[in-house]
C-alpha cells in the first residue's frame, strides 16, 4: 500500500515596488501634518485673529443754509424805448442819404434830403403875396379910417363908409390866408431835409438817392426806421395762476423791492445765469382772453447794446418773498420705494439712513423740508459702497452746483441769494 505524501502551502510575499509606495505614502502624511501644526499652532495654543478691513472712503458735504426766492422763468422780447418810422413828408427826388446804415445818429441830425427848388420857389411866392396881402390891408385900413371922419362931416353916405370897412375887413382877412400859405411853404421847404427826432441807432435807408418819394398823407414812402438806445424794454407774458400768486404777494408787501422796484433778470442766449439785472415797468390792466395771460413790460439797460429790438430772452421774475432753506447735492439723494433719503454720518463716522422731504431744484442743489438739520454730513459720493451701520473715512469737500438746463417753456425756479 502506497502512502500518500502532502506537501505544506507556503504564503508569498509582497513584491518589492508595493512595499517602496507605502514607504513614500507614509511619509507624505507625516509631512503634511506637520506642516498643518506649524500654520496653525501659536506659541499660546489659540488661533491667530484676522485683519480686519479698512473702512471706504466717502465723500461728504455739509448740509447749507441760504436765502431762496423762488423765480418765475419766461420767454419775452426784446423791444426799443422809442421806434421811429422816418417817412417822407413832401414829395420829390430823393437828393441825398446823408448817413451810414446801422449809424447812431443824434437827435436832429439831417437824414435825406429831397429837391428842395420847388418848395423854396414856393416859399418865397408865399412870402410876396403876404407882402401883398399886408399892402392892401393896410391900405383899406386907412380908407376904412378916413371913411369915419368923412361920415361925421356928413360928406358921405353911411353905405360908402360900411362899403370901405367890410373892404378892410376883406384885406385883413386876405393877409392872415396870405400868412398861413407862408407858414405852410415854409413848412415844406423845412420836411425836403428829413431829420432825426430821436437819438438812436438808424437802420438802413430803405430807398436809395435818385428815387421818387411821396409825402401824401396815408401813402407816404418809408425812408428808415430808428430806435432808441441806452434803456430797452422786454415785454414777457405771465399766465394766469402766477398771476394771482404775485397778486397776493404784491398786496402783501412779500415781493422783493430795489428802490420801490420789483427787480427782475434777464439771460440771453448766449449767455450763462442771469446777468442782467432790471425792474418792472408796467402791466397791462387786463388779461388776454385768447391766451389766458398778462403782459408785463420790464425795463433793462442796454449800454452794451446787446438788447436788440425783436431778439428773445430768458426773464425770471420774483414769485415769493426771500426765506431760508436747507440745500444738498442733487448727487447726495437717492430712491427708496418712492422715497427719498440721504445717507448721514454720525458723530463716530458711522452711516446712517435718513428720509428727507425735497422741494424745488435749484442748479444742482435740492431744498430740504424735512430730514436734516444745518451743519449735518451727507454722503454725496460713494453711496453704493456703503450701507446704513457702517464705519467710514469721509473726506469733507463743499457741494459743488452744476449748473441747469435753461427750460423752454415757463417754469418756477429758485435763485440762492
């Protein structure tokens, strides 16, 4: 019988290149967590607070205090004190045009002058029938006079002595038609030199030398126009309900006054704010029932010559008495649901949320009703950076204005004083 030999298993051993990757492994570890400790220990055993970081900078401005009055912004027009149409006041041959055009001419400066041979041909028929006229007049005054001895001596009748003074009558009377046909050649002869009943500034001479010109009533030839200098009226238009407003502020001594004027300013259209300083000279006693408005007529100075009749201005007139109020930066206001607010700063620069009632615009600036108080620090740049509760670093700088659009159409402003 055969006996059966068994052979013990034997258990292999990990290759070589497994046992190098635990090594390394291990290493590793021990590595990273070393490195771990000495991030994160301090000599204590607690962990390192972080930095915290530094507060946004802002920039602030100071809530003013000024006087207001509110304006009333129109359009007027530009109009001359005096205008003068210079037309032809005899007919004939226009013989000269004795100025340049666009000249300032004084008053009776000679203008043009027409063919004066006829009229002072004229003038001096008219100057001897008057000699006429006084001869004969004189003569039947001395028959006239010899007639009333004559009749007390009885040596004529009383119809010859009324026949010689109805005669002296006539002779008069023929001297005074002599006299008035003088004065009228005389007149003639004067208008064939036209010139001018105002000083001014003359326009151009509408006919030129040479020309027929008439001087019959209602047809007469337009020769030049000229316009006064030195002062110009603007003549503005102001609608109903303004009004009625400076109605009650005039009754209630509420409208400012310069030498018992209500002042006024003017812009044109070249120009920047309101330069131009006049008063109101008149209103009309009623207004116009087509338009619904009142024309005011205002009265400026024109030295410069800059007020030219028929150009358009910018007018503001006084429509409330002067008070005090609060402006901010139109930049320093923002929108909360329909709400206005502005962010403050607290004594220790912390900001804070503050709702304000604004009225009118005025370049830039708002008026505060309600919300702030006269010295108060108001966030005006910056305001996405920071919220209600934070701590700040301002920089305190004035509010600069910008300037507003010039609205075309009327509109209540307000001018800080």
């Amino acid at each position: 019988m055969n006996a059966e030999t068994t052979t013990p298993s034997v258990r292999p051993h990990p290759p070589r290149r497994r046992r190098l990757l635990f090594a390394v492994a291990g290493l590793l570890l021990a590595g990273s967590f070393t490195g771990y400790v000495a991030i994160h220990a301090s000599p204590s055993g607690d962990a390192a607070p972080a930095t915290p970081p530094p507060a946004p900078k802002v920039t602030v401005a100071p809530v003013e205090q000024k006087v207001i009055t509110q304006f009333e912004e129109i359009t007027g027009r530009v109009d001359a004190v005096e205008t003068v149409d210079l037309r032809a006041r005899v007919s004939g041959h226009l013989e000269a045009v004795a100025f340049q055009a666009g000249q300032l001419v004084k008053q009776g400066d000679v203008l043009f002058r027409i063919d004066p041979r006829w009229y002072r041909a004229q003038f001096e028929l008219a100057t001897a029938r008057v000699d006429e006229a006084r001869a004969h007049a004189e003569s039947a005054d001395r028959e006239a006079h010899r007639a009333e001895g004559l009749l007390k001596a009885a040596a004529i009748s009383n119809e010859e002595a009324d026949a010689r003074r109805s005669r002296a009558l006539e002779a008069r009377a023929a001297l005074a038609s002599a006299t008035a046909a003088l004065a009228t050649a005389q007149l003639d002869l004067e208008h064939t030199e036209v010139r001018a009943p105002i000083a001014g500034r003359i326009s151009r001479a509408y006919v030129t030398q040479g020309n027929l010109v008439s001087g019959s009533p209602g047809n007469a030839t337009l020769l030049a126009t000229l316009v006064s200098v030195g002062d110009a009226y603007v003549y503005a238009d102001l609608d109903e309900a303004t009004v009625l407003k400076f109605n009650r502020l005039a009754r209630e001594n509420r409208l400012p006054t310069e030498n018992g004027r209500i002042p006024v300013e003017l812009q044109l259209a070249d120009e920047a704010g309101y330069p131009r300083r006049g008063y109101i000279e008149s209103a009309d006693n009623r207004l116009n029932a087509a338009t619904g408005s009142l024309v005011l007529r205002l009265v400026f100075s024109n030295q410069d010559n800059a007020l030219l009749p028929g150009l358009f201005a910018r007018v503001r007139i006084p429509v409330s008495a002067p008070e005090r109020a609060l402006l901010i930066s139109e930049r320093a206001v923002g929108t909360d649901q329909g709400q206005k607010y502005v962010l403050a700063l607290q004594a220790d620069n912390t900001v804070a949320y503050r709702t304000v009632q604004l009225g009118a615009a005025i370049e830039g600036k708002r008026i505060v009703r309600d919300g702030l108080r006269p010295g108060d620090r108001i966030v005006v740049n910056g305001l996405q950076r920071v919220r209600p509760g934070m701590t700040v670093s301002p920089e305190l700088v004035a509010a600069a204005p910008t300037p507003a659009p010039v609205a075309n159409a009327s509109a209540t402003r307000v001018a800080v004083r």
